[in-house]
C-alpha cells in the first residue's frame, strides 16, 4: 500500500518512517500523500493509542520539499500547499491522538514545519532544525508561521525564520521549540518511555486537551470556558474518566483503555 513510508501498527502504536533516504525523505506529493493517508488510518483504528513519526536512518528527519519533484508537477506553489501539505499538518493537528516526532536527524524546511506540527519532539542531540525557505527566497509554509510565534515568541520567531539557521536540539529545547534533546544513544529509550506512557494513559482525555490547545490562541477566555464545559462533559460520561475516578477513590493504578 505505501511506497514511501514504512506504517507499522502494533501494540496501540502506529509508527510512520518516512523512507526516501535517497533524498534524505524529501517531501514529493507521493511521500505527503502517504504520512496524510497513514496518519487517518491510525485515527480511525481505535486501537491506536499513540502515533510516532520519523524518519530511516540516522542522518535526517526531513530535508524539507522535493524541489525538483514540485519544479516538475506543473502546479503552482499555492496549489501544492492546498493540495498536499496543508491536508498533512491538519491531519496531525487535528487527529485526536498524541503524536510523538522522533527526530533522528536533519529537519529543515518543510521538514522543519512536519516536526513542529507533531505534539512531541524528541531529538538526538547532534539533529538541528532549519527554516531553510528564507535562503531560497521564500517564507516558511507548511504551518510553521502558526507554531513556530507560539513556541517561542515573536522575535526569537521572526530571528529563526528570516536566519533560516540551524537551531540544534539542545538550544531548541531550552527555548521551548522542542521537547526534549538526548544523546544520540538515548534517543530510543526516551521515544520508547513517552510512547510507553501514552500507550496507557486515557487517550480521549489526551485528544481532547490537544484539540482544545489549538483553539487556545485566537480564542478569549469565556470560549476557552466554553470549550472545556463542552469537552469535559463527553469525558465524564467515557469509561477512562469512570476507570480513573474509581481508581483514585480507591487508591490504586487506573488501567486506563482509551475508551
């Protein structure tokens, strides 16, 4: 089914491996197509507790748009952000799971937006990250001017953005534009305990805090309120909530089953 990625779902855990190394997993609308189609897939399969995207190999993540793929598909650029990326970043955004980055190397360009979309990112700390668009005369896309300002801030923003520097992981998580950076040799074992934990952890609670979240910005408080109201009464009424509300009262682990 998939070309050019490899989807492995097992344990409640969908892993998606963006698998072009050729091209260090540059983004042609095939590879697009198929992290979109990979990422609904795992939405709809209940089962699913957690998705982890990454990229095969130790060299890069994503090295950003397959400019020769995209000089060639006749469309224009704003075609290909409507057709293809855009449909990605909402997929990720919007599905009501946690989606952990696994960031094994190099992330830049559009590569760079894909990892800012996932909920979690976990990098090696020898990977950077590049909003490389500025060096080719353009401006960041793929959703990167929403999250980037909020991770943050508008000036370290507008810096990163208009430098298209290399930001390495260590920086990158001291200013909050990542998660976590680890040795190169922990990077797994730090994957492995953040899927270990969503894999158990009530995850209609997770999905809808996450959907939430990304109201959170352009929204007041009375619709934030309103929201949470809204929210908190489907999770009161799921079997987690009725699990973890027990478990408490009763002193002992909740086994929470995603329901």
């Amino acid at each position: 089914m998939y070309q050019h990625i490899l989807f492995e779902n097992t344990n409640g855990v969908a892993r998606i491996t963006l698998n072009r190394p050729q091209v260090y997993h540059a983004l042609s609308p095939a590879l697009i197509n198929e992290i979109t189609i990979a990422v609904k897939a795992a939405e709809s399969d209940d089962n699913v507790r957690v998705i982890v995207i990454t990229g095969a190999g130790e060299k890069a993540f994503c090295s950003g748009a397959d400019l020769k793929d995209v000089s060639n598909s006749g469309k224009t650029a704003g075609e290909i952000l409507r057709e293809y990326y855009n449909p990605m970043i909402q997929a990720i955004r919007t599905v009501p799971k946690p989606v952990v980055c696994r960031l094994n190397g190099l992330a830049v360009g559009a590569g760079c937006s894909l990892a800012l979309a996932c909920d979690l990112v976990i990098a090696r700390e020898d990977a950077y990250l590049s909003l490389l668009f500025v060096q080719i005369g353009l401006m960041p896309d793929a959703g990167a001017t929403f999250f980037l300002p909020r991770l943050v801030g508008m000036a370290k923003a507008f810096e990163i953005a208009s430098t298209g520097r290399k930001v390495y992981a260590p920086e990158a998580a001291s200013i909050g534009l990542i998660s976590q950076s680890v040795p190169p040799s922990e990077l797994d074992n730090a994957v492995d305990k953040a899927v270990a934990y969503y894999r158990s952890a009530p995850t209609k609670a997770i999905g809808a805090m996450k959907q939430v979240f990304n109201q959170s910005f352009h929204s007041d408080l009375a619709q934030m309120q309103e929201l949470e109201l809204i929210n908190q009464e489907k999770l009161f009424n799921t079997a987690d909530a009725r699990e973890g509300i027990t478990s408490f009262l009763q002193k002992k682990a909740p086994d929470f089953q995603g329901r």
